[in-house]
C-alpha cells in the first residue's frame, strides 16, 4: 500500500468522527453562549446603559435581541435544531462584540481581544456550512441533507 492509498483510507475512516466532532463543538459553543445570555437577562438594564455608552443604536431593543438571540442559540444549537439558520445572528452578535468590544484590545483572550469571539465565529461558520450532523434533530427532522 502507498502513501496516497494509506491516506485516502486514514481520510475515509476520520470521516466517522464527523458527527461527533459537530456534536461536541455545538455543545460547546452553546455552552459558551449560555453564561453571557443569562447574565443579560438577570440585568437587562446594565446590559442596555452599557450597548448606549458604546453607541449601538436602540440599546434597550438590542440588548434584548443579543440576549433572546443568545438563549435561542443555547437551544437550538444543543438540541441540533434549525442549526444552520441560527449559526447567521450568532455570527452577527461575535462580529458586533469584535467591533465595539474586543477589537480595540488586540488578539488575545487574556487581554480581552477578540480571540474568543473569533473562535465562536470560527465554529459558528463551520455549523452553517456543515450542518449539525447525524446527532442532531436537523437530521431526523429534514434528512440527511439539511
């Protein structure tokens, strides 16, 4: 066997951690997403005064639509529903912290830069490209290409 065979055959076995591998990212990015969604809403007020003092536009509407965006991507992304559909505002919340929040402060995490945000983004576009997998309700609702 040459290189190339032995290659093609280490591909077409790595192509059964495929699922798993989305399952546990979706987990993870939903999990990533569950803390900030709930420290929105335990201070809505905060959350708005602080959207205001960076200027977004509307910080009351927009501060209840990262937070419900948020929760509604906690859920959606654990249960591997509509996975693709929500990948889109999540993406749009990461690009909005980059900008008015991270950005500013460089790459690193530990510096608060956009790194994490980055990251999210990252996975978040391999959801909309990819899918949710076989573990995941867009699979057993919508089929194997959803």
């Amino acid at each position: 066997m040459n290189l190339k065979d032995m290659y093609m055959e280490f591909s077409h076995l790595s192509e059964y951690l495929k699922s798993l591998s989305l399952l546990m990212a979706r987990l993870l990015v939903a999990y990533g997403f569950y803390e900030p969604a709930m420290m929105k809403w335990n201070d809505m007020k905060s959350v708005a005064e602080w959207f205001g003092s960076m200027g977004i536009p509307f910080p009351v509407f927009n501060a209840y639509m990262a937070a419900s965006t948020e929760v509604s991507g906690v859920v959606l992304l654990t249960l591997g529903f509509l996975t693709r559909f929500i990948s889109i505002p999540l993406i749009i919340i990461m690009i909005v912290a980059i900008v008015t929040v991270h950005l500013g402060n460089g790459f690193s995490a530990g510096d608060n830069g956009f790194e994490i945000p980055l990251y999210y983004m990252s996975f978040l576009l391999i959801f909309l490209s990819h899918g949710a997998g076989k573990f995941s309700l867009d699979r057993v609702i919508f089929g194997e290409k959803n």
